[in-house]
C-alpha cells in the first residue's frame, strides 16, 4: 500500500480511537480483553504508579527550587530574587512575604507551590549559564 | 495544568481505556502476533510512566491531556512496530505483473474495489473514501455523510476488521 494511503488510514483509525465514546471502546475491550477484572487490576497499578512517580518529581523539583532561592536570597543572586520578589508581588495574598530577608524555607514553598516547576527551573538554569 | 493536576482532574480511567482499545486496534492493523512478551496493555503503562518520569513532557502540550497522551503512544508504537512492518512487507507475495498503479487515484480505486471483494458496504465504502481524502475525525465524517457520529464509529469498527486483509493484497504497491 502507498505510505500515503496507509498513513491516512492509520490517522483516521487513530481518531476513531481518540473520539469514540466511552460504550464503543468498551465494546471494543470487550472483544479483546478476556479477563477484564485482570485488566482492570493493571490498569489501577499502571495509575497509581504513574501518579506516585509524577508527585515525587514534583517534590524533587520543589525542594531543588526551594534551595536554589535560598542559595540566591544568601548570596544575594540578583535573578532568583527577582523572579521571587515577582510572585510576591503578583499575588495580593503574598503581602506577609514582602521581606524576603526573614522569609523561610515553608513561605518559599507557599510562594512557589503552585507555580510551573518546569519554567521556574528553566529560567534559574538559564541565569546560571550566564554567570 | 500540571502534571498531577493532570492525573488526578481527568477521567484516567477511561482515558487509559481508549488508549488499550486503540493498541489492540493497531496490532490488529499490523497483524502482528508477537509482541515480545508484551500485552498491550504494557504499552499504555510505558508511555504513561514515560510522561511521569519527564521524558515526554506535558508542560510544554498546547492539546488537552488526551491527545498528547494519544499523540505520546502512537509515536511509541511506531517506533515499536518500525521493524516489524519492513519484516512483514518483506515477506508479503509480489503482486502480478501488470496489476501496479500508476497512481494514487488509481490505487485508491483498486483499494476501492478490494473492499468490496471483502464484502464492504456502501457505508464502509463512503467512510474509506473521507479517509482518503483526508478527513479522518468521526465527527466531520458524520456531518458530511449526514449520519449520526455513532453510525459512523459502528461503521469504521467494520472497516477497521478489513484492513488486515486490505494491507496484504496492496501493500507493495508503492
């Protein structure tokens, strides 16, 4: 078959996939599947790993950030500490944390908590390479 | 939305449903049987612990939790069945001389009419044409055909056990 015509069948038979609704791809595992209360097991454990592996790499970025203000707020690093004064200042609710001389380990995680670890790291990092 | 908020705010049950469906439906496709040990379900577990561990990044999706899922898995397979494909077209018979198109429109007709040997019918037929002609989402297949998205997703069930056998008879024509 031409990939091309094979490509769009793959396509659309993955969009039949993505859209179906919930009874026709019960329908279809129904087929498939032989023992469901199995399949139903593994996918519990799939979930519960998956989680569990998505909340430790979010602590371990949380405490790497954390560290990586505190380092900035002792060695006054300009950068980290404006992106910090920033969420302070972007957030009414942060007003106790305006002095970020005696802010602590647990106000870091509360000014942070919520934000993209991901960003937050990527614009530490990029600062680092620059000094 | 991150990560675990991801996890946790969609219905990950049903999202890991549509993902084993879809597996069972490409291996199906493909026709291959060995999966090295592997159920399919295995597979939606590798590429969810793919996206905890980082190494398919959510942060940086601009689609809804479901198609970057989706996305994630089918590049997965790919690269799963990459070697299984050229092995099973390598060992498909030649088709005859003097039966190779000369072109895509050609062998769309000729994919037409094995269909119909297969005994598709007019519906399916209908379904594979919109293929085809690039439009691949249920919902505005079912608005062109003026059908009911669920007639539609009954009949592409029925094309999709053809495919198979659709794959084997063309799939050296390139």
């Amino acid at each position: 078959m031409s990939r091309e015509i094979k490509n769009k069948i793959d396509d659309a038979l993955f969009n039949f996939y993505l859209e179906a609704d919930k009874d026709t791809i019960k329908v279809s595992l129904q087929e498939n599947i032989q023992n469901l209360v199995e399949y139903e097991k593994k996918k519990k454990k799939i979930l519960f790993l998956a989680k569990a592996t998505a909340n430790r790499r979010h602590n371990e970025s949380l405490l790497q950030l954390v560290s990586k203000f505190q380092e900035a707020l002792l060695m006054n690093i300009e950068k980290p500490i404006a992106i910090l004064k920033q969420l302070v200042q972007g957030n009414p609710s942060f007003a106790l944390y305006r002095n970020l001389d005696k802010i602590s380990k647990e106000d870091i995680i509360e000014i942070i908590k919520d934000k993209n670890f991901v960003e937050l790291i990527e614009q530490l990092e990029e600062d680092e390479k620059k000094h | 939305m991150t990560l675990e908020e991801a996890l946790h705010n969609n219905d990950m049950n049903d999202i890991m449903d549509s993902m084993t469906a879809y597996v069972y439906g490409r291996i199906k496709t493909i026709g291959v049987k060995d999966l090295e040990g592997k159920t399919p379900e295995d597979f939606v577990g590798e590429v969810l612990m793919k996206v905890a561990e980082g190494e398919r990044d959510w942060s940086k999706a601009k689609c809804s939790f479901k198609d970057f899922l989706f996305g994630c898995l089918k590049s997965h397979l790919y690269n799963f069945f990459k070697s299984f494909e050229q092995k099973y077209e390598a060992e498909l018979p030649d088709i005859e001389s003097g039966a190779v198109p000369e072109n895509e429109s050609e062998l769309k007709q000729i994919a037409i009419q094995k269909l119909k040997e297969d005994g598709a019918d007019q519906d399916e037929i209908d379904v594979f044409e919109c293929w085809i002609e690039d439009m691949d989402k249920p919902a505005e297949i079912a608005e062109l055909l003026g059908k009911n998205v669920k007639e539609i997703y009954n009949i592409t069930k029925r094309l999709e056990r053809k495919m198979p056998k659709l794959q084997t008879q063309i799939i050296k024509f390139v």
